[in-house]
C-alpha cells in the first residue's frame, strides 16, 4: 500500500485557480465518493482551507494513483489536466508522509508554527471517516500526524511567540498586566488591523470594548461584535481615564491622541497604569505621551521588534520540530513497511508450504512402509530445506520494507514465485465495476 499526497498553495497558484480546487465541506461526501471510485484508490482525505487543496490518498499503484488524483482535479475545477500538474506539486511514499506531518506541525504554512492547520488536518480526517472514505494504512497515518502535530507544539512551543502585529499587541498587553481579565480597551480606527487586534485582546480577557473612529457608523458596527461601546470620534478623550488598554490605527496624516488629552485623563485615573500601543504609520500618538506617569507607549517598530524577535525563536524551534518529524516519520514507515510485505511473505510461505506437502506426499509413497521414525526424518528434513530456502528472501524483503524501495522488490518477488496476494483479485474487480464511473463516461 502506498501513500501519495497532491496539493496546491498559496506559492504554487493564484487564487483563481485555488478557489476553483477548493472544496465546501457540504460537497465533501460526494467528492470523496468520487475520488474512491476510480479503481487506482483505495481511500482518500481531503484538506481544503483558505490558502491550500492537498489530497491524500492510499494506492497500489504510484503512477495509477496519481493519475486518478490529477484527472479527478481536472474534472472538478475543469482545468486542463496539464495545468493541473503545473500548478499541483506531488509527494509520495516518505514525502508525502514527511509532508502532512510537517502540515500538521505548522511547519508549511504562512505563518511559520500556526495553530489553526492542526484542526483543520483533524477535521478534514474526522470528515473522511464520516463518510467511509479512508482505509486502515490512511486512518493509522493521520492519527500519527494528529499526534505530531500536538508533540511539536508541546515540546518545542513553537506556537508560543506572537508573529502578527495584532497579537504582539496582545502580547504586550499580557505581560503589562498578567491577567487581562476584566481589563478594559479602547479601539482608535475600525481598520482591520484595529478588529484582529480586539478579537486577541477579547479572547484573552478582555471584557470592555470602546469604539471611536471617524464614520461613527464603522464604530458601531465593530463595537457590536464584542458587545462593546460605540463613541463619537470628538468624545474619544473622554473616556480615556476609563481604559486600561489604548489601541490606534487610523489612517490620519496628524496625531489624533495628543499629549494635553492624555496628561489631563491622567489626573483623574487615581494611579491606573496605561498602556498605548499606536500600530499606525503615520503615528497617532503624540511619542510625547510615552514620557507621562504612569503611561507605556508602544508603537508599530516596538511590535515589530517584538514579531522579530519570536519569528527568530519560532525558526530555533522548528529545527527542533524538523528532527521530531523525521524521527515520527521512522517510526510510521517501519509499521506501514511490514504492512505492506506481510501478505507477500505470508503468500511466499504459503507457496513453499504447498510444495514441500505435494513434494513430500509422493516421496511418502514412493518409500512405501517405513517406520513412523523414518517418516518423522523425511519431513524434518522437508521442512528444513524449505524453511531455510525461504529464510533468505523473507528476512531481505523486510530488511528492504524499510527502504523508498521495498515495494519493488516485494513485486519482483511476488512475480518470481508467481504469488497471489488477498486483495489483488478485489483490486481487479474494483477495476472493472467501476472503471466507467471513474472516467465519468
């Protein structure tokens, strides 16, 4: 059984092309159903996000398999089959196994250590399991990398250290105040750096949110995704005594947040510390503002600094990552190896085992009655010869079962010995039913 995996990202196509490859998860059921039916596969997974289509599917054939994967691509997006490959890169057998631990891990996306892929790689799994479509070699191989993805995080903490502006900003926050809990904000700009911004802050505790900005309409409606507070962009300095945390991203070409507003709410805070975290360019805090009591001004070359800072630890860390996968990646070619080799070494001994019984049972008759000692020495003697004939190329074939080419020479066997492995004949009949389905004719 071999693993392949076809994909397409962000570096490979442009977007056009990608949302014609992309994948609704209502039309998963029939497109997995689809994707089995051509006889090279024998079962199939589906990961379709915002920026990349993989597919991973188990084949007894490489170049079949990957032709049915290329041809049912085509079919869906009604691309060329050539622009396909162009625009789709291919993995097999360790490379495709290396790859989706390595997707799991966060290790292939855009943001290096990202952790949402870990719970899309589940679900698309849990999704394929729903509907019947992946086999025992497939449901073993994403349980593996469901669990490689989690030891990555959890031993290298590569998903520790913010590397966007708005959860530095977040960042920042968290270790000014430790505890964000009941802490307030102050949203400067309804931008969409100024709503992921508040979206980290509230997901990590924070439970006031004020809008201001200069279309107040912009400001309600942000406000209303966090139940917060809308406010007249000329009422915004009242209610800074109120924030504990200040975040401005307009797109003024002056400051908006001056020093005499600020020194003159500083008064009347009764000692809380404020922190501003200016994310804008040009600035919309005065710097001035940073040298008041009580006040920590951040701005957008602080964050930067600060995603810097991480990215260079989330790189240390995927080094680290790199050496857990590879070490992961033996460990599940050594089991899927011997599953694959199992039923030929299984259908070798079961060839010798046949032919030292027919072989045997004439040499039996031909030496007419002999002692039951006699018989004893003559089929010793048979299963000896056969047993250590067989020894050699059963212990090669596993040996070789651990290497890119074992499938090989697990063929080159089985057609040596003329062998009939289970399943082949199933893989036939497969062929036939439902070779027209496949082709779509």
């Amino acid at each position: 059984m071999l693993i392949i995996a076809v994909g397409v990202n962000h570096r490979t196509a442009p977007v056009e092309i990608r949302e014609r490859l992309s994948f609704s998860e209502h039309s998963l059921e029939t497109s997995l159903a689809r994707l089995n039916s051509y006889p090279a596969i024998e079962g199939c997974v589906i990961l379709s996000t915002c920026n990349r289509t993989e597919i991973y599917a188990a084949t007894r054939e490489l170049d079949e398999g990957l032709n049915a994967v290329w041809d049912f691509l085509s079919c869906k997006s009604e691309v060329d089959i050539s622009e396909i490959k162009n625009y789709t890169y291919a993995h097999a057998l360790y490379d495709a196994i290396r790859h989706l631990f390595r997707v799991a891990a966060g290790l292939d996306s855009m943001i290096l250590g990202e952790t949402q892929i870990l719970g899309q790689v589940r679900h698309a799994y849990q999704l394929a399991c729903r509907f019947g479509a992946t086999n025992r070699v497939l449901n073993t191989l994403f349980q593996q990398a469901i669990t490689v993805g989690k030891r990555v995080r959890t031993e290298t903490g590569i998903d520790q250290n913010a590397v966007s502006i708005s959860y530095a900003a977040v960042e920042l926050a968290k270790q000014q105040f430790k505890d964000l809990s009941g802490r307030s904000v102050l949203i400067i700009g309804a931008g969409k750096m100024s709503e992921l911004t508040a979206r980290h802050l509230v997901a990590n505790g924070v439970s006031g949110v004020i809008v201001s900005n200069r279309s107040y309409q912009r400001a309600v409606n942000l406000a209303d995704q966090f139940n917060g507070k809308a406010v007249k962009f000329d009422q915004l300095y009242h209610y800074i005594e109120d924030a504990d945390i200040i975040i401005s991203c307009t797109a003024a070409s002056h400051y908006v947040v001056r020093l005499n507003d600020v020194a003159e709410a500083i008064t009347r805070r009764q000692g809380r510390h404020l922190m501003i975290i200016d994310i804008a360019v040009p600035r919309d805090i005065d710097p001035a503002v940073g040298r008041l009591p009580g006040v920590t001004l951040y701005d957008i070359d602080d964050l930067q600094q600060v995603v810097d800072q991480n990215l260079a630890q989330r790189k240390k860390a995927a080094v680290v990552a790199e050496s857990i996968i590879e070490e992961e990646l033996d460990q599940f070619m050594q089991w899927l190896s011997m599953q694959f080799v199992v039923p030929t070494i299984a259908a070798l001994k079961q060839r010798g085992e046949e032919i030292k019984q027919k072989e045997l049972r004439r040499a039996l008759n031909r030496l007419g009655d002999i002692s039951e000692h006699d018989r004893k020495v003559v089929s010793s003697l048979a299963n000896s010869i056969v047993n250590q004939l067989l020894h050699v190329p059963v212990a090669q074939l596993k040996a070789y079962a651990l290497t890119p080419e074992g499938h090989l020479y697990m063929k080159v066997l089985q057609n040596l010995f003329k062998l009939e492995i289970p399943g082949e004949q199933s893989q036939s009949g497969k062929k036939s039913v439902q070779g027209n389905l496949a082709t779509g004719r």
